[in-house]
C-alpha cells in the first residue's frame, strides 16, 4: 500500500461542520469541518474503550464519543471526561492521532503515512481543478490498483467499454500505427494522440467539424490520471484520482471538468455530466471487478498478451514499478 502519500477526498466546498468517516490504506478516519473553518482528520477510534467516533457527533470544533461522551479537540487531544470532577487532571495518554490536511487547489487532501515527511511531498498540481466546472463522484469497488490507474489513459478501451456513453464524441483512433508522442516526466508520463471526430451533425455544430481531435493523456504519480479531449476552443477534461482503501477495495474518484461547455446554464451542465460520469465509471468498474477476479486466481501464472498499440499503458506500468522500486 502506497504510504506517504496525499490522499484525495472532496471538494472544499463539499466539506461540512458534520462527520464523514473514511478508509484509506486500511485505516479508519475521520474528516469534518470544525466550526473555526479548519479541515480536521482524526482516527476513527475513541481512546477510553476502542469505539468508532464517527459514531458520535460534532460539538463546534471538537468532536465527541457517543459512548461515555469523551471530548476530542482538533489536535486529537482529549479535553473533556464527563464521569470526572472538572478540576480532575484528564490523563495524557488520552489522545488520538491526528492526520494532516491540506486544501490545496480548492480540495481537500489527507496525508497518510509518516506525519513528518507530509512537508516533503505535494499533492499533483493541476490548476483547472480550482478554475473549471466541474462535477464529481467516488466509487468504491474490488480492483487492482495498477490496473485501474491504467484505464483512464488506454487509447483502444474508449469505442468498446464506452460504446454506450462518450465513444460518439470520442471516435476511433484512425492512425495506423498511432503516434502516442509518450514522454517520461519527472513526476509522471504525458502525451498527446489524435481520434476522429465521429460527433453527430448537431454535436459537430458545438464541437467543431475537424475531422480529428486532440486527446492529450497525463499520468501524474502517484495516483492521478487525466484524459483531455480538445474541441476547437471547448474543452473536456476527466481526471481519476485512486487509492487503495483496504486489501481488495480501490477507491476511484471520477471528476469532470470542461471549459466553454454549458455556459448558457452551469446547473445543467454539472447535472448531464453527473450522468455522463456515472455511466463511464460504471463501465469502467464492470471491467475493473472482472479483472480482479481473473488477476487473484492466477496471480503465480499470469498469461497476458500485449501488442504495439498497448505502449501507452506500458510506458505507465513500467513507470509506475520504477517508482515504487525506488521507494522501497
Ligand atoms: S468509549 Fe468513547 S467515551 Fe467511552
Ligand atoms: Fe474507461
């Protein structure tokens, strides 16, 4: 499990004076606002005798245990024991380890691993997640995590698992053999590739007539993947963000992100693309969960084929192993 990381979990706006509990590399957490503005993570786990906080409730900033009504502050510090006299001294040891936060971009990332080094590591940059329109969802399902970060940018998969939702505004490649233009960056792998533009008449009235369009793919380490697909001066963005919650389950955060698109009324907008989302991510995990499946049975003897046109997802997984190598 990939530890010292920055872990996505939701817009900063979407960040309430309420409790949501989390699981992220096997650990229980738990994330709210507290009433001084500050994005607060703590362990779900009251330190008197091991319950769930999150079963308890927010009072302003602290947080407290619906068993015997322990209070927590934003520091995890214990600094109310209702069974005891108030001038009693609450123990030292009663505790809880808190997590840091960052908002960074207008969302919220939670650091996990060794609290020391979260000054040394930033979340991936990518400032259209603070300036574009956007809508987003997470889904949590079995899958390979390897596995699922590659699917955004594999360039064959778009015609056949999205037949049903984008593979209209997102034609087949018709360059034979494609030119991927793969670069190795220092923090992840980029590119772009041409599609047809198989729009409908009146989606080509909006999209453009040229008869390709541009498709730039970006891997950025540890754990986003984006695909952007360029219309004249329109632009579709989709970004994933995926995290290992326990042994078998992923987390997979799908936001899209568009520019000049629904101008004319934004809620509309967020609402088709919602839409659009939940049936691209529910094709990719029909997928994904398979995968899993067929991977865990065969882990010592896997038979898979690859060909020319699989570079892209090549370059990834080989990127991708050189790193975690290096960070054992
Ligand atoms: S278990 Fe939390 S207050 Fe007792
Ligand atoms: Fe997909």
């Amino acid at each position: 499990m990939l530890k010292n990381k920055w872990y996505l979990i939701c817009a900063s706006k979407d960040l309430k004076n309420e409790i949501k509990s989390l699981k992220i590399l096997g650990e229980d957490i738990i994330l709210y606002r507290a009433e001084n503005g500050e994005a607060v993570a703590l362990e779900d786990r009251c330190c008197h005798r091991n319950v769930k906080l999150s079963l308890g409730y927010l009072d302003g900033n602290n947080v407290v245990c619906g068993y015997h009504g322990w209070e927590f502050d934003c520091k995890g510090e214990c600094v109310l024991i209702p069974s005891q006299m108030p001038d009693t001294k609450i123990p030292p040891k009663a505790v809880i380890k808190k997590y840091t936060v960052k908002e960074f971009n207008k969302w919220v990332w939670i650091f996990v691993g060794d609290e020391e080094r979260a000054k040394d590591v930033n979340p991936p940059n990518v400032p259209e997640m603070n300036e574009w329109d956007f809508t987003y969802k997470e889904h949590i399902f079995e899958a390979d995590l390897e596995a699922a970060a590659e699917s955004l940018i594999d360039p064959y998969h778009i015609k056949y698992t999205h037949k049903d939702s984008i593979k209209q505004l997102l034609g087949q490649i018709d360059e034979f053999p494609a030119d991927f233009r793969i670069n190795i960056l220092e923090d992840g792998i980029d590119g772009k590739y041409y599609r047809a533009n198989t729009a409908n008449a009146s989606e080509k009235m909006y999209f453009g007539t040229k008869p390709e369009l541009e498709v730039y793919y970006r891997f950025y380490y540890p754990n986003v993947s984006r695909l952007e697909a360029r219309f004249k001066d329109r632009t579709l963005l989709i970004l994933e963000h995926f995290m290992q919650v326990d042994e078998n389950r992923i987390s997979m955060t799908q936001i899209t992100l568009w520019k000049n698109i629904f101008g004319f009324f934004p809620p509309f907008g967020r609402w088709f693309m919602a839409r659009k989302s939940d049936k691209i991510v529910s094709e990719d995990i029909a997928l994904l969960r398979s995968q899993k499946g067929i991977l865990d049975k065969n882990k010592d003897n896997l038979h898979e084929v690859s060909v020319k046109g699989d570079e892209v997802s090549l370059a990834f997984r080989k990127y991708w192993r050189r790193r975690l190598k290096e960070e054992e």
